[in-house]
C-alpha cells in the first residue's frame, strides 16, 4: 500500500508539460496485475488515452483484491477517492449503498447500455434505481478442464453426471494419471463443491441455498446429498495437494500428470502460455450436469463521487472506453473471458469462449445464470465466508455430511 | 532557577513529547476506537452505534474463532518451551569457549534474518510430503517413512510451531548468550571451590542469574506468537480447512475480507485482554521485584 501511495505521489508531482496533451487524468484501483491481465488492460487504457485523458495506474495486487480494498478505504477515510475502481460481487453494491458511488444512469439511458447485459447482472451493476458500475467481462465459473492424452490413454470421455465423473477416475488412476487436481486451499474446494450443489440440484435449489439462505434448503436431505459426493470427490484427489496454487495444478492437468480440474476459465490462460491449443491438447467443457447452467463471475468498475468536473469527463470517458464493443472483445481475447456485453460477436475467440458464449445465451433464457458462491456473486461475504469454512474443513477431515449440513446452518445463522 | 537547570529540566520532556503523542494517538486511541467499533453493528464500514456485546456472542459462537484460540495456546506453549528451552541449550553449549563461536553464533542467528514469509514458504515444501523430507527420505531408501503432519488438520499446528521454533531459536541463544557473558566470572569460580559440579553450577547459580534474559526472550516471543500472522498464512494458509486459523488470521479475514468489522474487532480486543492477562502480572511482578531489590 506504501510503495502504491508513493507511486501516486510521483505522479502526481509530475511535470506538468508531461500531460500537456491530456485532457485530464483518470486514476483507477485495480489488482489486475498478471500479464495477461497487464496486457488486457492496455486495451481500455489506449482507448480512453484516445478521448483524451491519461491513465493514472494504481494497481494494488494480493489476496483477490482484499489488498485494494483496504486501499480504497485508506483513501475514502482521507477524503480522496480514486476516479474509479474495480469491484468484485458484492463490493460496488456495497459502496454504492455508503452513497460514495456516482449515478451512471445517464451514460446507461444515452448509451442503452442496459439492453446489452444479461438481466442477472444488472443486480450487480445497479444500486436501487442507480446504476453504479460497468461490467468489462465475464468469467464463467464452471468449467472443467481435461487433458486430452490422458483422457484417451484411460479411454474416458466428457462425463455427463458427477457420478460418472467419479466413475473415471478409476480408470484414469489405472491408466497412471491422478483423475483431479486441485489445492486445499477453502476457495477451491468451494468451487467443487458449488458445482456439485447446482449441477445435482438445479439452479431453483441453488438459488434458494446460497443467495436466499433458506434454512430448510440448507438443511435439506439434498444437501446432505450434495456432501456425500463431495466426498467421493476427495478420493480423486492425490495427497500432494496441501498448499497447492490453483495455477500449479492447472499445470499438473497441462503436464498430464493430472487428468481434470475444475476451476474458471482464468485457467484456459494457463494451457495457452504453454501453447497448448483447445480441443487438441486439453479439452473444456462445463460441470456435468443435465440441468445446464452458467455460473458467471464479471469484473466491473466503479466511479466515486467527486467535486471537480474534469475528474467527472475522466469518468464519463473511462466508462465509455469499457463498454465499447471494439475494446471489449480486444480485452476478453487477452483475459481470457467472453464480454459482459452479450451483443459482442466472439467469432474470433476459441473454442472454449465460443461455447461459453452459447451456454450464456441459453443460460438467460431458461433462467440458470447464476452468480458464483466462490467468487462472491452469490452470497454476501459475511455468508460466503461460512460456506467456505465448512466445505473446506469437511474436505480435509472425516467430518460426516450430517454434522458438515449443521455447521452450515449455524454458522449462517450465526452470520446473519 | 538557571538557565542551564530549566533546560536541563524541559529538554528530556520536550524530546520525548513527540513520541509520547505519537504513542498516545496510534497506540491508545486506536484501542478505545477498536473497543468502541466492537460494540457497534459495523459491517464493511464502521458505524458508530451500540449494540452491546453481541458482536462478542456473534464471535464466541463462530466454531473457526474456537479453533483459532486453541491453536494459540497450542502454538504459544510449545512454541516458549522448545525455543527457550533449544536456546539455552545452544547458549551454554557455545559458552564454553568453543573454536569458531563467531561463525557458529552467525548461523544460528541467520534465520532470524529472513522474514516470516520466506520461513513459511520454505517449510511449506519442506513439509509437503510430495515435494520435501518425506520425498527425500523416501528415495534415500527408507519407503515407508511418512511426515505428512502438514496435510492432516490435527497436526498441522505442529508444522507452524517447527518453523516459528526453527526462525527464532537463534534469537533466544543470543539473548541468552548475552546474559551468560555479563554474569561475573568470580561467582563461578566460587561455586567450583565449593565443590559444585558444572551441571550443578548451571542449574542453581547462572540460570537463575539469567532472569533478566528470560524476562526479555519470553516477552518477545510471546508477542511473535501473538501476531503470528504472516508464518500462518505464508505456511498453510489458515489451513487445511481452517486447522490452523489463528486470532489474527481470523481478525484480518473478519474485518477486512468477510464484512464483519464488528466481530473483527471484538476477536482484536480479545487477544488485547489475553495478552494483558498474561503479560501484566508478569511484568508487574518482575518490574517490582527488581525495585525491591535495588
């Protein structure tokens, strides 16, 4: 946090001849700072550097963006809000609901941006009647992720249903590969676990578990259902997996050491530094289920009230960089994700975002678009938090599935 | 009154009053701001209203926080006893005027250098039975050798204690070191013409006399342990599931990570309690012994 408020304070004390040209400055918080994340970011700033303003990088990476909150808080504590900032699930309702958040109602009436969202997102970009962000991207959650050698070599194919998927894993065990990679790490032993929830269940069930915390569905038969086969699950998995990064094991699967991974489509970023190409070296395809649904995580930013109308045009152009369709789909190509805009052709894009893109549209229809638990678009943090510490406990000890459905129900009683 | 005198007078309070102040506001105040942020509903933001103590029931029925005070009597025991215990034993034994003690005072002392992080990500492969000492015993032979305590969730606080003992052994040596170099040799000699035997010495002459060390090492080590924040999540991440969850690991994700700033700062004013549960008196009573005896 230091080196970022001395990094700002450099820049702020720049010569001014260095941004003669600049119309203004926008200064944004952020904690994209991988490199395919650099690079995807450079597609908004050279667009908004084109309107005229300059882009004033205050990235603050770690701890999938707690880092940058505490950031932010800094600077509204002080009085000094950045021009804008990024935000995760709940984050920008949130602060939206501190009334720190400028109306976008405008841009979005001028623009029609509303009309080019998935109406399941607008419950985050828009606070009561104001909207208060704007998407660039979206993730899908539930993928599974495969080796294609492996697969042939153990003569599996695509699973339909979990319990097939557990079935495999046998046969990929005696074919020499481990059938799961995956960390202990609680947030990736919650992925798993929300895949199961709403693949074996449905999306009505989902809905009603995890977004409305309703005590009879958490304490449902189903859910303890739904933790018996996260348990069959845990037998996929080898004993390597303590510490382990979400990246390494999407290594593993890479390597081939591995035969699957279930995690989101950040991961497809990995098989393509190694240049292994979709559906000849490595193979996506959603959590199986027969009971279809897209589990999206979106990355949207904010715009914080601020007294000095240059700062506000900065604003109004930084917003309008991010929806425009060009720079959408230049910045998704680098990231990895489909555009949040669903009027955005993907022809160029791979196959994985190609079918993501399908899977969305039909997701809308039939109302199976959901927010991801893990990644907070589903429950608020406080509720998430319980959600993560049980299913990871459950997975690393002989917890029994009664007594994991009850310290579910408790803690988020406790919570509430 | 002279001029000289007056200053001589104000000076020390004059230079000592920026510190004071700066101790005042970021020490003090922030306590009473945490303790008054506890009683209130705070959620992301802090609010300042009063609920009474029901942040304090909301934390004392979170099973994680139970987990997270038990570890830390497990890590804070075991963690004084080995390190103190290691550091005495490595002290006496480079007392006795060993060849090379500079060099070998250097490596102990050297994992004192790295930061928590590192010790952390280094044992944590260390511990990984797939990667580190299983692995290497395994190939050296020895197939049926298992160390996978890192792994299981009742063991794993364990592995956090082996690195914090492994970091700060070191320290406590050279503390204890110290305190051996300044005990007057004379006392020593005077014991041998009793007749005392060197075991003997130790035990009832210089370890007692060492008790300023001790006040000193227990103090600092209890305090690491305390906030013992960056060796637990650079090492198992609070993990598996939440094994190694300790107050402050629970604190930071309360507060910062999961919205509940109220229950973040309640679980902040109990480790404030525990600490001067256990420190005060203790400080209180050497403090005052030590007037007596002068």
């Amino acid at each position: 946090m230091k080196l970022t408020t001395i990094l700002a304070a450099s820049i702020a004390f720049m010569p001014v001849a260095a941004l003669a040209e600049s119309k203004g400055k926008v200064e944004g918080i952020h904690h994209w700072v991988s490199e395919s994340e650099v690079k995807a970011l450079k597609v908004v700033t050279d667009k908004l550097a084109s309107k005229g303003y300059t882009w004033q990088d205050s990235a603050v990476g770690g701890l999938s963006g707690a880092n940058a909150l505490q950031a932010l808080r800094t600077r509204l504590a002080a009085g000094n809000p950045p021009a804008t900032m990024q935000f995760l699930g709940y984050e920008g309702l949130d602060w939206g609901k501190q009334g720190v958040l400028r109306s976008l109602n405008e841009l979005y009436t001028k623009n029609g941006w509303d009309k080019a969202l998935a109406p399941q997102l607008l419950s985050f970009v828009k606070n009561g009647d104001d909207f208060i962000s704007v998407p660039i991207n979206m993730h899908r959650q539930n993928w599974l992720w495969a080796n294609k050698a492996a697969f042939d070599k153990a003569g599996v194919k695509e699973p339909k249903s979990w319990d097939e998927l557990i079935a495999n894993g046998d046969k990929l065990r005696a074919a020499g590969v481990i059938p799961l990679a995956m960390g202990d790490e609680s947030w990736q032993i919650l992925e798993v676990f929300e895949a199961i929830l709403v693949d074996v269940n449905g999306p009505e069930f989902y809905k009603k578990a995890v977004v409305d915390l309703d005590e009879g569905t958490l304490s449902s038969p189903e859910m303890i259902a739904t933790f018996d086969k996260l348990r069959k699950v845990r037998a996929l998995v080898d004993d390597g997996f303590t510490g382990r990064d979400w990246a390494v094991a999407t290594g593993m699967v890479a390597d081939g050491k591995a035969a699957m991974q279930v995690m989101g489509d950040w991961a497809k970023g990995e098989f393509l530094a190694k240049g292994l190409k979709p559906g000849v070296d490595f193979l996506c395809f959603p959590t199986p289920t027969d009971k279809p649904n897209f589990k999206f995580v979106i990355d949207a930013f904010g715009m914080f009230k601020v007294d000095d109308a240059v700062t506000t045009a900065g604003q109004d152009a930084w917003a309008e960089s991010i929806m425009d369709p060009e720079v959408q789909k230049q910045f998704n190509l680098f990231k990895g994700s489909i555009p949040a805009r669903s009027d955005v052709p993907v022809d160029s894009f791979d196959d994985c975002a190609k079918r993501s893109y399908a899977d969305r549209e039909a997701a809308v229809k039939n109302g199976a678009m959901l927010g991801g638990l893990t990644d907070g678009f589903a429950a608020q943090p406080q509720f998430a938090g319980v959600f993560t510490d049980v299913v990871g406990k459950f997975f690393v000890t002989d917890m029994s599935s009664k007594d994991a459905v009850q310290a579910l129900v408790d803690g988020i009683n406790n919570a509430r | 009154m002279s001029l000289k005198n007056k200053l001589d007078l104000w000076l020390p309070r004059l230079v000592l009053s920026p510190s004071l102040l700066a101790v005042l506001i970021a020490v003090y105040l922030f306590i009473v701001w945490t303790a008054w942020i506890s009683l209130s509903s705070s959620q992301m933001v802090p609010k300042f209203d009063f609920v009474g103590l029901e942040q304090y029931v909301r934390l004392w029925s979170t099973p994680r926080w139970h987990t997270a005070v038990a570890n830390l009597f497990i890590f804070t025991t075991l963690f004084l006893a080995i390190t103190i215990s290691l550091g005495l034993f490595l002290a006496i034994l480079l007392d006795q005027k060993v060849r090379a003690e500079g060099f070998l005072r250097a490596v102990y002392l050297y994992p004192m250098a790295l930061s928590f992080i590192v010790t952390g990500t280094a044992w944590k492969w260390i511990l990984n039975p797939t990667l580190g000492l299983q692995k290497v015993v395994n190939e050296l032979g020895w197939t049926g050798f298992v160390f996978d305590w890192i792994t299981q969730p009742s063991f794993a606080i364990y592995c956090v204690v082996i690195a914090a003992v492994w970091q700060s052994t070191g320290f406590a040596m050279a503390i204890f070191l110290a305190g051996l170099r300044a005990i007057d040799t004379s006392i020593i000699k005077a014991a041998q013409i009793e007749g005392a035997s060197l075991p003997r010495i130790y035990v009832s002459v210089i370890v007692p006399m060492l008790r300023p060390a001790f006040l000193s090492v227990i103090v600092l080590l209890s305090y690491i342990s305390i906030k013992s924040f960056d060796l637990v999540l650079a090492l198992t991440n609070a993990g598996p599931g939440s094994a190694t969850e300790m107050p402050s690991t629970f604190m930071f994700a309360a507060t910062f990570r999961r919205n509940q700033m109220g229950v973040g700062a309640a679980s902040a004013i109990m480790m404030l309690m525990t600490v001067a549960a256990i420190i005060v008196p203790y400080l209180y009573s050497e403090l005052r012994e030590d007037r007596n005896a002068h």
